[in-house]
C-alpha cells in the first residue's frame, strides 16, 4: 500500500515553522503497513493544494492531508479536497471526530474531509501533530480495506483490471 503526506501550512511552506505533523503522520502510517512515497509541504493556497492533490492521487493508492480544516480564513483543505474529489466519504471523518469529542471538545471544529479521486483515497488530518496522530489512530484499521475496494479487490472474487 503506498501513501503520500501533504502537509498544508504557510509558516511551514515558508521555512518559518518545521513540519512536525507530516513526519508524525508518515510514520503512524508506515507502522500500520504503509509505503509513505512522498511528503511534501504546500502554502494554504487551494489551487496549490488542488494541484499537489491530483499530482499526488496519480501516484499513490492513499493521500494524507495534514493542516487546513480548521475555521480560519485560510483554511482550505476541505475545499481542495471536495474540488478534485469525485466522491466523499462521510464516515470516515464522522469517526475521526467523534474520537476527537472524547479528548477535547474543540474536534467537532474540524472539517476535514475524506473522498476518492481515481483509484485514491484522500484523508484530511487536523494540522496539530497530536490532533493528526489522533485522528488517524481513529480510523487507520479500516484505510487498507478502503484502497483494497479501489483497487478492485471487492471480495466477491473478481477484480478489475
């Protein structure tokens, strides 16, 4: 299973604040199976994130998002991610939240988004390190049988090609 990290941030993209999310987040992945390909680090610009998604999406069976769900202005993510998405996943991010109301009541803020493009999955994480460990750590278990439904493996014994 390969994977991509994207970490959305202006400080980080700028060289002002290091990207503690996207390494943390790489190696929860790579612990639970994952190849992590690439991590990159985009401005909270949507087009750039659009662009760095589809990019992305082309190359890996499962993009990660780190950073930009949030409420502030300049968080964009979830607008990006519905853009190049052509369908969404609302339970997976309902999951993430949910184990978010157990440890803080500011999770419900989050509104991150989880969608296919192609055969991709594309997971939106909150930017905080522990938020995005948090909130993967929620939903890890089922992301292999998400990107085995992609991949065609439906169970029924067929695949497609």
């Amino acid at each position: 299973m390969t994977a991509a990290v994207l970490t959305v941030s202006d400080s980080a993209a700028r060289g002002e604040r290091e990207d503690l999310s996207g390494p943390a987040t790489a190696e929860l992945l790579r612990q639970h199976g994952f190849e992590v390909e690439f991590q990159r680090v985009v401005a909270d610009e949507q087009g750039e994130i659009e662009d760095a998604l589809s990019q992305l999406a082309e190359q890996v069976q499962l993009v990660v998002t780190t950073g930009g769900t949030g409420i502030a202005e300049r968080d964009v993510t979830p607008e990006a991610t519905r853009v190049v998405c052509t369908k969404l996943i609302e339970g997976i991010p309902e999951k993430m939240r949910a184990a978010g109301l157990a440890k803080t009541p500011y999770a419900i803020l989050s509104r991150g988004l989880c969608g296919v493009r192609g055969r991709t999955l594309i997971l939106n994480l909150p930017g905080s390190p522990k938020g995005a460990v948090d909130s993967l750590q929620a939903v890890v278990d089922i992301l292999p049988h998400a990107v085995e439904l992609l991949a065609g493996k439906t169970g029924h014994g067929e695949s497609t090609p």
